[in-house]
C-alpha cells in the first residue's frame, strides 16, 4: 500500500524532482487536486488547514512543501496533523535540511517513507556513466562507454548538470542514433577541452602541446589554480598506482573516478617515482608563488617545461 507521508532530502535535485512527477502523474491531469506550498514563508497553520482541506470533488490530493528546514522545532506543531491525515491526501515534504533525531523525522521514518538521493561518491563514477548511458537510452539514443565517461570528465557527476547536457547531446546528433566522443566534445566549452587536453599533454610529456593547450586557456581567463590542482592529482595518482596495483583501491582512497584512475595509469610509464614525487613539489611550489602575487602566465609555463622533463 502506498505511503501517505513522503520525506525527500539530499543533494540530487533531478532525482527529487523525478520522484515529486511521479507522484503528481498518479493523481493523471487533476493538477487542480496539487498545492505547492514554499516552506521558506510557511505559515504552519496554512500547511496544517490544507492537509485537512478535502478537495472540492473528494479526489485525492497531493500536497508538495518546499524547501522545509526540518532541524526547526517548530515543525513539531505539525506532528498532530501527520498523524490524523485524510486518507485521501498525500504529503511530500522535500527537506532543504534534516535531524534524523527530530520528532518530525522519526514520525514520518514511522508513518510514512524517507529518501535520501545522495550524490555518487568519487568512486562510483562507474555508476554515474551507466546512469548517463540509461538517461540517452529513455530518449532513444545510444552513448558508448567512453563519450560517457567524456561527458563525465567535463562536466561532473551532478545529475541535473548531467541531464541538461545529455538532452543538449540528444537535439545536437538529430537523426543519428549513436552519441559519440565527439559530439560530446563538439558542445564543450572550449575552456573545458583545453583543460583535459593540457593535463593530457603534460601526463604524455610533449611540452608543444602543453604550451598550445595552456595558452588557449589563458585566452579564455580560465582560472589557473584549479588546473594547477588537477594536474596535481593526476601525477598523485600514477605515484600512488604504482605501489597501489588495483585501480579501484587507487580511486577510492583519492576520491576519484576509476575511469579517470585506468585514463591516467595509462601514461605512468613515462614517469619514475622520483619524478613525479618531484613534479608533486614544483606543483605545490608554483601554487604558493601565484598566491603570492607572482606572474601567473610566465610561471605556469616555467612550470610546464620543468613537468615535461624540459
């Protein structure tokens, strides 16, 4: 039987959202029987006064609270409420913020069901890229595993980000079935591109196209200290899969994507461990300078030559 009392909370608002359209679909086109209340300027009386409003024609009736900050006492005045429902009504109360040891929270844990839509961990990146390759599927179109995994490196594991740029992807192909790496790359920001292509480079050792893709993002001002970090963590992860021999260990003990751990192993032979323990330094070192005041540009290219072995 379903729940007459929802809780959603977590980082992933494309999942919520997804969660709260099922719900409205089940009451079929009687949007009129669904009041969206913004918990932001709750009045509790208002909230309690709708939860026992009957429709006019006796339906069923979704009521759908914003924004609830749950860790509030005064919450607690809806206890009663909850607990006498009309059993033709449907709460969803989608939480900005929750204390599992709150009496709103245990009774709706009782009464009704919670769902925390969490954000993937660094290591399930793996499980992010299925996610993307089942999200082109529903709209009839097919990714591979490595535009997935493109998709993923440029944009983030954030669901809705993710969701906005698949639908970009399936306009952008047409007619054409298959998604593929370029077409993944054809709608990145240039400045995204140069990035992957910079930190490719400089992990290849070929200073002429560390320089080519480090000046096209000082043409587009990108910010220099994140690159600097990402960079870093690359050269942190061929050192660490050297002692390290199982690429699923590596990502989770840096946090990162197993994909991303294989893509950077794969250039570890070009380094000794004395050499990038080495370029580890200089890279903290330039960071400290460019905090410091110093020329960015000129350093940042100093810096590339000393990676590259040059």
């Amino acid at each position: 039987m379903p729940s007459q009392i929802y809780l959603f909370y977590g980082e992933e608002d494309l999942l919520i959202k997804e969660k709260i359209n099922e719900q409205k679909r089940a009451l079929g086109d009687d949007s009129l029987n669904v009041e969206q209340i913004d918990a932001e300027q709750l009045d509790l009386e208002r909230l309690v006064s709708a939860l026992q409003t009957q429709t006019l024609l006796f339906g069923p009736k979704l009521i759908i609270v914003r924004h609830a900050d749950l860790k509030s006492k005064e919450w607690e005045a809806l206890l009663p409420a909850l607990r006498s429902l009309p059993a033709n009504t449907t709460l969803v109360i989608w939480a900005a913020a929750v204390d599992k040891r709150a009496k709103i929270y245990k009774l709706i844990d009782d009464l009704g069901e919670v769902c925390e839509f969490r954000s993937f961990a660094p290591w399930e990146q793996d499980q992010v890229v299925a996610w993307i390759k089942r999200r082109a599927q529903a709209s009839g179109k097919m990714i591979d595993t490595n535009a997935a995994t493109s998709l993923l490196e440029i944009c983030g594991s954030n669901l809705m980000k993710l969701a906005s740029e698949i639908n970009k992807l399936i306009t952008y192909v047409g007619q054409q079935q298959q998604v593929t790496v370029a077409d993944v790359l054809a709608l990145a920001s240039p400045g995204q591109i140069s990035v992957f292509a910079l930190s490719d480079a400089v992990a290849s050792k070929d200073l002429k196209k560390s320089l080519s893709a480090f000046r096209a993002l000082a043409r587009d001002k990108v910010e220099l200290l994140p690159v600097l970090a990402m960079i870093a963590n690359r050269f942190r992860i061929m050192l660490l899969g050297m002692t390290v021999k199982d690429n699923q260990r590596v990502a989770q003990i840096l946090k990162t994507s197993p994909y991303y751990v294989k893509k950077c192993l794969g250039t570890a032979a070009k380094f000794t461990p004395s050499e990038l323990k080495e370029n580890l330094t200089l890279l903290l070192e330039a960071d400290l300078k460019m905090k410091s005041g110093e020329q960015r540009l000129p350093a940042f290219e100093l810096l590339l030559a000393a990676l590259c072995g040059q």
